[in-house]
C-alpha cells in the first residue's frame, strides 16, 4: 500500500454521486443490434440475432422480429454484419494508475539498447506535460529472459557488466525540459539525465550514500547512471523528483480509458490506490469515464468503511465498491511468492510474506473487519505456501461467520497444492486468476519451482474442484513483465496454454486447459457474480445493462489457434458505442 492519504474525506465527497439513476419508459428502444451472432451467457437461449436497448439497459434479446417490435421514431439501428457479440468483457484485475503512468510515461520494458532507450525516453518526453519528471520505466524487464536467465542477476560482476549501461549523455539531446529519473526493471540501477542531476544538486563532488555507487567519467563527473544494492535511489534524489501533477494524471487516466476501450473491457475491478479515486470521480462527473470502475481499496481500510457505512452495495453502476484488496506473499517475478520448498535456483529462499500478515493474526483480523464491514475481501496469495495459509485464514474466519453467500476470493491462486484446490470449493472461493501470466511466465516457471509448475496456473483443476474461475490481466504488470489486456491474449492463454509463438505444441501442462466458453464465463457472469451483480451485468438479458462487446470472428467456432488474430469491433456500454475500431 501507498501512503496514508486522507481516504475517508474522499469517500465523503464521492458519496453523493454513488446514487442510482432512474427514467423509464416502454415500447420504443434507442437503439437496436441487428444481425449479430450474439453469445448471451443466458442458458435460456445461448444465441440470439438481435437486441432493443432503452435507457442503457436491455429491453429485447432474440430474433429480429422480436426485437423490431421495439423499433419507433427516433430509433437507432446498427446492423453487425453478423459480428461475434459476448456480454460487456470485465477485466477482474487492473492496475488503471500503473497503466496510465506507463502509457504516457516511460515504458522500458522491452529496452535494453541505447537506440531504444533514446527513442523511448524522447517520445515520453513528448507525451508529458513540460518540466514534469519522467520516472520509473523498468528498462531490461526482458534482457535477462532472453539470454535466459531467470530475469534475477546472480552472477559475478564480470557477466553483469554485459548488461546494458546507459549514461545521461544518450538521453540529455532528448530532455532538455524534463528531468529524468528512470530505473532497470530490478531496481538495482538508475539513469538520470544533466536536469535531473542539476535539479537534484548532484555533482563531481557528491559523496554516494551507502549502498549506491555513482557512476562517474575520467573527470569524476556523474555519467547519470546509478547502482543500488541497498537503501533507496531517493537518498540522494529524494525531495527534487516532483509527484506527478493533477493534470498529468488525468492525461495519464485518458490514455489508460483510450486502451480499454480499444481491449473491449466494459468493467474493471482495480487495485486502485485512495488518491486514485479522486481521479475517477473526476473523470465519471466529466463525463469521460468510459469504463465502470470497480475500485478495490486495501483491506486496512476496513474499518473506517465500517464506521461510515460503506459496504459492497455502495455505488452506481460506474463506480461501485466491490471488495478489499489484501497480500499474502510476493510475486513469482521476484522469488516472492511463498512455497513450503525453496526455489531451486535459490535454495534458500521460500518466499517472503508481506506487510499486511504482521504482527501474526493480523490478516485474520483484518478479514474480520472487511466481513464486519459488509465488504469482501480479495486478497493476494501466489505460492503454495502462501495459498495454504490464505485458505486457512479463510476457513477459519468463515467457520465462525456462517455466512451463506459470501463469495470471498483468492487473487492469483498461481501455484496450488492438489491438496489444498478442493478447499476452494469447500470453502465456496472465487479465484481470480491471470491467464495471460502463463504465456509469460512460462519460459522460467520450471526453472524456479520445478516440478511444482505442473501444479501451476491449473485453471482447469481448480475449476472442478469447485472455484468459481474470474479473469484479470493484471494490466499493465509488474516491473518485471508486461501483461496484455486485449481479452485475446487471455483467452489465448487459457484454452491453448502456449506462448504468443504458440509453444510448447499442444500447451504446457495441456490438461489444464479450460474451453473458450468457459473462458467467456470467467470474463463476463462470473466476474458479475464475484462482485454480487450478476442481476445487472455479466449476460445478455432483458433488464441488465446494455454493455456488448463486438468480435471479429465466433470464438467458437474458430481453430483455437486463431485466438489470437481477434479484434474488437466494437466496445458499447448502456447501448452507446464508446470505441469503434477505425479499421473496421
Ligand atoms: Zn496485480
């Protein structure tokens, strides 16, 4: 979690917008869909050629003649063409804040070359709003990985130095009005540029702090580029690096809004941070919020949503509390998620816990309160270990609550023990799993845990066993890894189990596979009914909202191997057309 931020005051004000809206009326629909081959969710009928929408919500679904009948003066027709049309697709796990910064920033993930970097860092400097700081970045995220390495440096100095060095000299011709204060994915080096030196009062005669080396040319000159084995960059930078102003986040929220839209995501449920929600209100009173947010305040803030009354029925259809957010362990990206064994590439390592599970009892007590609160929690558990010991947190509070219909979910559930999935079902659990990491993690999965990759990303196992399966992307990440949200790469992920080069044939681990319509609940009705409103989204049925997503091609009917040649045609939210692919 960020910094206290006076969250409750921003709930006070976000109050009053969180009210219903009403209007009805009946016979004639804004707007009807002809002509597509609509893939309802709805086992009543599973196909239908056609939809009415009236003020946002559906009036009609089925044939054309049926849904004529709600034709009148002043209706709108669009006619699909026959397009693939599934529920409004909601992204279950985003990181909207880190995306924006990403997208308008820095985004070094890829680079590992001084052409790259230039180019990169010249083009940000061109999206941001003059003199702001460009930071972050995480450049050589894929460096390592492609060498072959775990993505973890554990080598002598002599190989580490094969790794990309860049210096201010390559970035200044291209900044020359914002500072620049960006870092390799590992946190272990920074480049500044001349600005960022001169801003932050560095020179040939500042001493390093412990723990940071400053590199320096034959005159003892800092060349911009920073090591860090310990301690925190922000020693010597500290108070200079200016936080990112109002304005700039709101352009970062714009192009974050801009890429969902695209993705064809009607709904997010976000990790998103208390200052954050200034910024959604800001943009749904504009008008400009194209997504319905379902922000995911942490787990601490539980008590206070108690005292004033915030519970998960709170909201409006746009902006909605839904659950609390919690972590367990780390990340298998930095050999943090938590395992009974040590990682074989580092054997004596198991993992870390994070802040939230100390001092012990904490996190019960911290689930205590979000029950008592009226909310859900949704916390983050990866490892084998770190699953273990969230289920039996879960088992625990939930043998004490009796609660009948509680819906509490499992973020990740990455690597779970045979023995441990029935619980999900015992347990009534949701699992909110990211089926696009596999694609990604793959490549070094074995590498780190060994034969306990077979037990990883077992969408499949855990849905028999009773988990009821939502999908997330996790956009945009981590430092160490760009994960897609284009609803393809998800859909790819899950039903063939392969890289974007489509390897290992067959898939890893192919028994693992789930189908694409089981994919398509994940991503629509279950993600409706993990945040208790399967009665307005997740399906195409008269009453619930008017929110499609409009494909190129029936996931269906295709080879699972084209998955990922699908495109949004479409993006439509209470029956208004919000991004239409412009090359369609
Ligand atoms: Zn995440």
């Amino acid at each position: 979690m960020r910094r206290s931020f006076p969250f409750f005051m921003l709930i006070a004000f976000l109050l009053p917008l969180l009210s219903g809206c009403g209007g009805s009326g009946v016979g004639v629909a804004d707007v009807i869909y002809l002509d597509g081959s609509f893939y309802t969710m709805d086992e009543q009928q599973p196909r239908v050629e056609a939809v009415a929408i009236k003020n946002g919500r559906f009036v009609a679904v089925g044939s054309r003649a049926e849904v004529d009948r709600w034709r009148g003066p002043g209706t709108r027709t669009v006619d699909l063409e026959g397009a693939f049309v599934v529920p409004g697709l909601n992204d279950s796990h985003t990181h909207f804040d880190s995306a924006g910064r990403l997208l308008l920033g820095a985004n070094l993930l890829a680079v590992s070359d001084a052409e790259g970097m230039r180019e990169e860092i010249a083009a940000a400097a061109e999206r941001m709003p003059e003199g702001s700081w460009i930071t972050g970045g995480s450049w050589g995220a894929y460096e390592s990985w492609s060498a072959g390495s775990t993505g973890e440096e554990k080598t002598e100095a002599g190989e580490k130095s094969e790794l990309f060095r860049p210096t201010r000299e390559l970035i200044d011709p291209v900044t020359p009005d914002h500072p620049v204060l960006v870092s390799r994915w590992d946190s272990s080096m920074y480049l500044a540029n001349s600005l960022a030196l001169q801003e932050a009062g560095i020179t040939a005669s500042t001493r390093a702090p412990v723990g940071i080396t400053i590199h320096r040319d034959a005159e003892g000159e800092p060349t911009g580029l920073f090591a860090v084995s310990r301690g925190s960059i922000m020693s010597l930078f500290g108070d200079a690096v200016d936080p990112p102003s109002h304005e700039q986040r709101l352009a970062e929220a714009r192009l974050a809004l801009e890429e969902i839209r695209k993705a064809g995501i009607t709904m997010i449920g976000d990790i998103t941070p208390a200052d954050m929600l200034r910024i959604f209100k800001e943009l749904k009173d504009n008008g400009e919020l194209t997504v319905r947010v379902r922000p995911r305040p942490p787990l601490t803030v539980a008590e206070g949503f108690r005292d004033i009354g915030i519970t998960t029925t709170t909201g409006d259809p746009w902006l909605r509390f839904t659950g609390l957010k919690g972590y367990v362990d780390g990340i298998m990206g930095t050999h943090g998620a938590q395992f009974f064994e040590p990682y074989e590439d580092d054997p004596t390592n198991y993992g870390h816990d994070r802040p939230m599970m100390r001092p012990p009892g904490n996190m019960e007590r911290l689930v205590r309160e979000t029950a008592a609160a009226g909310m859900v929690p949704h916390i983050h558990a990866i490892g084998t270990r770190g699953v273990d010991i969230l289920l039996d947190i879960y088992e625990e509070v939930l043998g004490d609550l009796e609660l009948t219909d509680h819906r509490w979910r499992v973020i990740h559930a990455q690597v779970v023990r045979p023995e441990d999935r029935p619980r999900f079902g015992q347990l009534g659990l949701v699992a909110e799993i990211n089926p696009y990491h596999l694609s990604d993690d793959m490549r070094w999965m074995e590498e780190r845990i060994g034969d306990r990759a077979r037990w990883a990303y077992a969408f499949r196992s855990l849905k028999d066993a009773g988990a009821v399966l939502v999908f997330g992307s996790d956009w945009p990440g981590t430092n160490a890894a760009w994960y897609h949200q284009h609803p393809r790469y998800l859909i790819h992920a899950a039903v063939n189990r392969t890289t974007l080069e489509d390897t290992p044939a067959g898939g890893w681990f192919p028994g693992e596979k789930i189908t694409v319509h089981e994919a398509l609940e994940a991503f629509t009705i279950n993600g409706a009914w993990a945040n208790f409103e399967e009665e307005a989204f997740g399906s195409i049925e008269v009453g619930k909202w008017g929110d499609l997503t409009v494909l190129d091609q029936d996931l269906l009917a295709i080879d699972p191997g084209r998955i990922l040649e699908t495109e949004v045609l479409y993006t439509i939210i209470e029956g208004r057309i919000i991004w239409q692919n412009p090359e369609r």
